[in-house]
C-alpha cells in the first residue's frame, strides 16, 4: 500500500511546496495537503496553540489536526537556516516541538532538522528525511536534484513593472509570504485592492539580488530569513517612482514584524512619503474594519494624485514625480 504523507499548508508551506511535493512524490509516496485555510482550521488551531503564539503558528495547527487522521506521516520539518548567518524565527525552529506537544493522536512525524548555517549544507537533512521514508540512498539523492530543480523554475521571479503609469495605481504589499498567500487569514486583501482598479505588487516578488544594494545599507545586519526579506522588499518598492502606495501586513504576536515595521515605516518618511498602512492580522475574522480602512486608504492615494499634486501624506515635503 501507498504511503501517505500530509503536509499542512501552513508557514513555509508557500514558499517551498513544489520542492517537498516532488521530493516525496519521486520517492513513491502520495502526497497530501490540507485544504486551505476556513473556518474551522483556524478555530481549532485557536484552541490547541499556546496563547502565546502568532497567528500564522496557530492556524498551522489546525492544519495539522485536519490531515492527523487521514495519512500515515506528517511532514513538519525543524527548519532553523536556510541561508548563511540567518536564522528562522523561533517558532519556526520550534514548530515539530509546539505541535507535538499541542495536538494529541498524531501519526508519525517526519521533523529532521535542517540548518544550512550550522551545516553550510542543505542535503543531509533532506536525506534524513528521504530515509524515513526510503532506503536506498541514491533514489533519495536522485529525489532532492530533481525537487532542487523544481525550486530553481519557482524562483524565477516575476518581471516587476517599474514604469509610471499616470492612468492606473501601484500599491506594493509586503508581509511574510503565509500572510499575502492565506486568503482567509488576510480576508482576500489583495483581491479587494485589486477589485477597485489597483495594480498590486508583492514582497514575494522581489529577488535578493534586487533587495541586496538597498539591504547593504541598513546599518544592522537581519539575522532572520523573513525580517530580511521583508525588510529588502519594502525598501526597494519605497524606492520605485511608480509605487503610489505601501501596504505592510503584520500578524498579531509576531516579534519579527514588531521590529521591521516601525524601522521601515521610519525609512519611509525619510526617503518618499507616500501613503503608507499597517494591517495587522489577528484571529478575529469581522471584514468590516479591514474595508473600512482599505477604502479610506486607496481614495488618499487616488485624491493625492489627481487633486493634491502628490502632497506627503504626513504633512511635510512636497516631492515631483
Ligand atoms: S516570523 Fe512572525 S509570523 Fe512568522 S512564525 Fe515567526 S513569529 Fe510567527
């Protein structure tokens, strides 16, 4: 029989499920994802979390608890480093401790350890993984060249538009990918922006080589993989003429994102002060507030350009475009 393994759409889930799917699947097992995110995803998560985690960690739960009953392993891998002098936020290094000791009755877990800083080596921990599955050797290492090469196609990074449109706007959203890519965690954010005529660009879009010139410049290094790269993305769309707006998404009780927001907001006033807004994410799930601030947001952006020649949004400099 055909072994299943779940892996729960959750967290890094988004950035590196074509690499896991087609490593699993070359190994002859069948691969099983939890649905995206609704209603009761997240409220359980809600109730098995500690109280204290973020909400991205919290919904990931219950995304585990959805697929607990349905395969034979779960795929919930210790990812401490992908990147050299970087680290992963604690939750993320913690997360097969957190759900073990949260969600009781769970088939076996697959949750090697993978850390490039410590290693400068991501296959080892893959092929630990490979082996719990497998135990020939070379199919496992056959299994990773090919999932590398399903990596390498997704970053591809889209071609991003730098040109000034007078007739349509640019809002740029920059978040942790988990938080721009669960529609029902950011209540479909970048659908309804983009339902009122707005072009929208996403910090998932932007490649190292594009945020590195920008990061070089911070005077700290960021150790954390997420807080760079959003850190990167926000600082490079604030340098781009064409960008009217800047949205940051935030999740309730992220301690990354309590850093890099107020730094970048700061930023912002000192290179281009266009209209900025923070959305933070929690678990309550009423839309109201969310429109409301939406709305006023992108009529500020619309009435700058067409009735107030781009005046700052917070009351200083003028600036030409
Ligand atoms: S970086 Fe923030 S949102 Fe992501 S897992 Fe860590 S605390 Fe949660």
């Amino acid at each position: 029989m055909t072994v299943r393994v779940g892996i729960p759409k959750g967290l890094l889930f988004y950035e590196y499920e074509s690499f896991w799917r087609v490593f699993f699947e070359s190994l002859g097992v069948e691969v099983i994802f939890s649905p995206d995110t609704n209603k009761d995803i997240m409220k359980n998560g809600l109730k098995l979390c500690e109280e204290e985690a973020c909400l991205p960690v919290k919904i990931f739960h219950g995304h585990v608890l959805e697929l607990a009953d349905k395969v034979d392993m779960l795929f919930i891998p210790r990812i401490r480093s992908l990147h050299y002098r970087e680290y992963y936020c604690p939750m993320i290094c913690g997360l097969p401790e957190m759900v073990k000791n949260s969600v009781s009755l769970l088939p076996s877990v697959i949750d090697d350890t993978i850390d490039y800083y410590k290693h400068r080596y991501y296959k080892g921990g893959v092929v630990r993984m490979g082996l719990k599955i497998s135990s020939d050797q070379s199919k496992i290492k056959k299994a990773y060249c090919k999932a590398c090469k399903g990596l390498q196609n997704k970053n591809d990074y889209q071609k991003i538009p730098t040109d000034k449109n007078e007739k349509s706007y640019t809002i740029a959203i920059i978040g942790h990918t988990y938080n721009l890519t669960d529609h029902y965690m950011n209540m479909n954010l970048i659908k309804k922006i983009k339902g009122e005529g707005f072009q929208v660009l996403t910090s998932c879009m932007v490649s190292c080589g594009k945020t590195q010139p920008y990061l070089s410049k911070v005077p700290k290094r960021i150790f954390w993989s997420c807080g760079r790269e959003i850190l990167g993305a926000g600082l490079y769309y604030m340098h781009q003429q064409n960008i009217d707006g800047i949205i940051y998404v935030s999740c309730f009780g992220c301690g990354v994102d309590s850093l890099i927001e107020p730094y970048l907001s700061q930023q912002l006033k000192k290179v281009r002060p266009i209209p900025y807004l923070v959305i933070s994410l929690d678990e309550h799930t009423g839309e109201a507030g969310l429109n409301t601030r939406l709305e006023a947001f992108l009529d500020m952006i619309r009435w700058r350009r067409s009735c107030a020649n781009h005046i700052s949004s917070y009351g200083g400099n003028l600036y030409s475009c």
